[in-house]
C-alpha cells in the first residue's frame, strides 16, 4: 500500500504548508487526546504510612507527575513527530503558532504532561527550530528549547476534560445508578462487602465503593515506588488483596461510567447509561466532532471566522484516565480499546482521531488510533466502533455517536437541573441504544 501514498508538499504563506493521503483519503485534521504520565497518588487512607511527605518529585506533594511520567510524554511526543512530521509531512517541522493548539485540564501533571509531550515533539536540539527566531541564542537557555502554550480553563467549571467538575447533575445520576437493582446485587455482594470491611478496617476509615479508588490507586503507586517496604510497613497487603480490590474497582468504574450489563438500566423512567454517558463523555466527543464540523465546512472558505481552523492542523487536549475512560464509554468501546478490560487507561495513555477527506466520493472520513502506554506503539481502533467496518470510517457514524449522548442542555446550565423534575429520557433514544447494544453484543461474541 506504500506506493498508493503520494506525499503533496505546496507553498502557503504560512510556511511549508503539506499535506499527507493514502489513496485518494487525504488527511486534513488531526485531534490527540491523553492522559498525563506516572505520579503520585492525589491522596491517601489515613493509616497508610506513605503520607504526602513520602512523595517529593515533581515539585512534591500529591498528585505530581515524576520524572519517569515526563519520560513517558516527552517519548510520546518524539512518536507525534516521527509519525505526523517525518512519516506523513502533515506537521511542520518546527513549532507554528497557527497550526497547534493545546488545551489542558487545570491541574499541575496534565500541563507538565503537555510540556513534556511539546518538548518531545518540537522542542528536541535538532536543527529543526533558529536561533533568536524560535528561542533565543543566550547562556543559559537549552539550545532548539522552544517553549509552546499551554492553555486552561478552570478546573471546575471544566466538564470536558475534568470529570470531577462541580456538576450535581452528575452526583444525583451516580445516586440514582447505585439505587439501581444491578448496582445495588454488585455492591450488597459478599465479595464486596467482606471486601469494603476488610479495608475500612486495614484503612482507618470507612470504605465504600465511592473511595475504593483511591485505596487502590495509592496503593498501586505505593507497589511502583516502595515495592520493597510495601509489604512490611502495610502488613496486610497482598498481591491477591490488591488484585480482588482493583477488580471490584473496575467494575464500579464501568459503572461510573455508564456501562451496564443490564442496558438500558432504567431507574425512577431515567436512563442511567444513557444520562451518565452523557454528561461524561458527551461534551468532549461533541467538542471533537464539532471542532471536524467547523473544519470541514470552513474548507475552501476565506471569512474571517474561518481563519482559526484553516490555519489549525492538531488540537490537543491533555487530560486523565477519566477523561480517556469516558469518551470510550460514550462510543461503547472502553472494552475493545482499553486492556485490560475494565482498568483505567496507563500512564500516557492517548487517543489519536484523525480526519481525512476522500477526493474520490468527496466524503469525511475518520480514522482512530490508540496509544496504550509508553512503549506500545500506535494501534488502530476504528473497527472496534459500531458501524465502522474499515480503519477509515464515514464520519457520519462519529456524528450519530456524538447525537445520541449529546448533553440535554448546555452543560454549564445541565449540571444544574435537579433530576427530580426532569424527564428527558425519550423512549426513542432508549430504543436506539437498545438497538446499538444489541447489535453490538453480537460484535462482541465474534470473539
Ligand atoms: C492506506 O489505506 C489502506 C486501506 O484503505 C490500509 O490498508 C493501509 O494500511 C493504509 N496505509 C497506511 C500507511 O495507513
Ligand atoms: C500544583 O501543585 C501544588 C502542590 O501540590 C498545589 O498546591 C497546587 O494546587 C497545584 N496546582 C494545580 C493547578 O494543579
Ligand atoms: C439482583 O439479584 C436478585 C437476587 O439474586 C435477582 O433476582 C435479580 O435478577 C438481580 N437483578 C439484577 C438487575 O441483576
Ligand atoms: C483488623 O485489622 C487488624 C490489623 O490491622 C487485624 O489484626 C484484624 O484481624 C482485622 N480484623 C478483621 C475482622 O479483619
Ligand atoms: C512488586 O513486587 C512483587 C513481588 O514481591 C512483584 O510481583 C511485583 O511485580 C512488583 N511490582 C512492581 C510494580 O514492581
Ligand atoms: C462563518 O460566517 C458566515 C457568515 O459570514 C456563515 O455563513 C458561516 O456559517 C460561518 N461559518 C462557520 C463555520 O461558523
Ligand atoms: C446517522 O443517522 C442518520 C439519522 O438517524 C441515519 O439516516 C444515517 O444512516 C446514520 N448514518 C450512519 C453512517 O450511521
């Protein structure tokens, strides 16, 4: 297939302006969403004798990323070049203020991420970037470092990126979820409660399946940094204690996130899968497609509100597990994409979305690819999406996708309806996820 891929390179004022195909699809947009790299645990039980002091990388304290997670971004960024700069030619070779934009969750190891990732990809003393043009020629400051913005919003208010946003819409549909007869079977389990006992005992506080997460998220960092001292100074932990409460943590997550083995899960007439993957992963599948939208409509337009996406060739977000989790929840592929099945996305996790126009049929096409984690490399995910039978999907699929879990309301107003009065599932919507799932079971039992 390498022969049937002619690399077109023109002059835009711009700069080097070039453009990659494959075939008669020529790729004309490119969105990345990951998730930061290795940290410290954001808190902790009040036993453990890994305190916030033990954590003194990354600036120290909770929730830092550590060297080994600006390892893993400035890695991830140096495979973004190799394969948008060198492969396809699609990028410029040196950092273009029109072409990039990155946009990062308010919160110190996403933004570092981002910087790591930036360095990775344009910031490397390779010849690429000029002196005084790109960053100054001065004692003191790295040779071929330039520095790239890093924009934000603010944390709470960030229902795209942060999943712990300040949203009671969402806190009452997780209320509601619980109250579900699936959920509560789960929960009432002896698993899990001889489970959630041991640990509020071991942990000097009460465990249910809200913090498990982050008992088993301390303690999974605990076993990558004090591997050797884990065992004495928290004489109850086991390899096989560890591994039951992760598993039962995953299975809250799937439910977190909307996925159900019970679809549709219906409580008090709400839809809770629907509802929750709605106000999850809803509003950044909805960003991406709109941002391919406005791309595509603007092609070949000169107006000036064109100008921003003519220029822009790779919008970035640099976000968390979470946020990974719940987009993949949204297009039902968290099984497929994220091993092993259930677990959060690792550590520089990232999603790759690409857009291509085919000159032939004059159609958008998307393709999705997902890094897994630092050293697997890029793999494509395309097919694992209902509807999409080729690593190049039409992107009407991606479309009705982002309808069906497209937020009721504008997010900001959403999260703060009372879901007591609110009756906004539709018998249609219901119907069409039933149909989704139905069909896709079946996909599923291929394997
Ligand atoms: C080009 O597209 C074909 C299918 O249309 C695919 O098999 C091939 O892997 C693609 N080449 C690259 C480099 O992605
Ligand atoms: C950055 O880290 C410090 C120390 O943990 C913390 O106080 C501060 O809130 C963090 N800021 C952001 C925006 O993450
Ligand atoms: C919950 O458990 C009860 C009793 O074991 C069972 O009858 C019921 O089908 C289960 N419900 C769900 C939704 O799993
Ligand atoms: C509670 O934990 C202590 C050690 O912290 C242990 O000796 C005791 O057996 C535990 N009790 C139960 C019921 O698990
Ligand atoms: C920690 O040590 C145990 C053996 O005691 C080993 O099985 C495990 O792989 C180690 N974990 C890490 C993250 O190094
Ligand atoms: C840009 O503005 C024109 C009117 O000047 C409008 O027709 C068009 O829909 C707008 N395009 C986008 C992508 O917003
Ligand atoms: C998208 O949804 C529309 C309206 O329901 C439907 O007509 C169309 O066939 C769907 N397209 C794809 C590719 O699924």
């Amino acid at each position: 297939m390498v022969s049937a891929i002619s690399i077109i390179g023109l002059f835009a004022l711009t700069g080097f302006s070039t453009s990659y195909t494959n075939g008669t699809k020529e790729l004309v947009f490119v969105q990345t969403l990951w998730r930061h790299g290795d940290r410290s645990p954001t808190k902790t039980f009040p036993t453990d004798p890994y305190q916030e002091s033990a954590w003194t990388f990354g600036g120290g304290g909770w929730g830092q990323l550590s060297p080994t997670g600006m390892k893993q971004h400035l890695n991830l960024g140096k495979m973004l070049r190799s394969r948008y700069v060198t492969d396809y030619q699609f990028f410029p070779t040196k950092y273009n203020a029109k072409q990039i934009y990155v946009r990062s969750t308010d919160v110190n190891r996403t933004i570092i991420s981002a910087m790591s990732n930036l360095l990775g990809q344009y910031g490397q003393d390779d010849g690429s970037s000029v002196a005084d043009v790109d960053y100054p020629a001065v004692v003191g400051w790295p040779k071929g470092f330039v520095p790239i913005a890093v924009h934000t919003v603010d944390d709470d208010t960030d229902h795209l990126g942060n999943m712990e946003s300040t949203c009671p819409f969402r806190e009452q549909v997780w209320n509601l979820a619980k109250t579900s007869d699936e959920v509560k079977n789960f929960t009432n389990s002896d698993k899990v409660q001889s489970m959630l006992a041991k640990l509020t005992n071991y942990t000097g506080e009460t465990v249910d399946i809200d913090n498990l997460w982050i008992i088993t998220n301390a303690l999974y960092i605990e076993q990558i940094y004090f591997n050797d001292s884990i065992r004495t100074k928290n004489s109850w932990f086991t390899d096989d204690l560890y591994a039951q409460a992760d598993a039962i943590n995953d299975q809250v997550q799937l439910y977190q996130n909307g996925i159900f083995k019970n679809m549709p899960n219906v409580v008090n007439g709400h839809d809770v899968g629907v509802l929750t993957r709605k106000i999850r992963g809803g509003p950044i599948l909805n960003d991406m497609v709109m941002h391919m939208n406005i791309k595509l409509a603007c092609q070949g337009m000169t107006t000036p509100n064109c100008t921003w996406i003519n220029n822009l060739k790779n919008y970035v977000y640099s976000a968390h597990d979470t946020t990974i989790y719940a987009f993949f929840s949204a297009l039902l592929i968290e099984e497929y994409a994220v091993k092993p099945s259930g677990g959060y996305p690792l550590y520089s996790a990232a999603v790759l979305l690409e857009l291509y126009v085919d000159s032939a049929d004059k159609k958008p096409y998307f393709k999705m690819i997902y890094h897994e984690q630092d050293g697997s490399g890029f793999k494509t995910i395309t097919q694992g999406i209902q509807g999409c039978s080729s690593d190049y999907c039409d992107l009407d699929v991606l479309r009705n996708f982002s309808a069906t879990i497209q937020p009721d309301q504008p997010i900001d107003q959403w999260c703060y309806s009372d879901l007591n009065k609110y009756s906004g599932v539709s018998t249609v919507s219901m119907l069409l996820i039933a149909v989704i799932l139905a069909v896709r079971n079946d996909f599923f039992g291929l394997f």
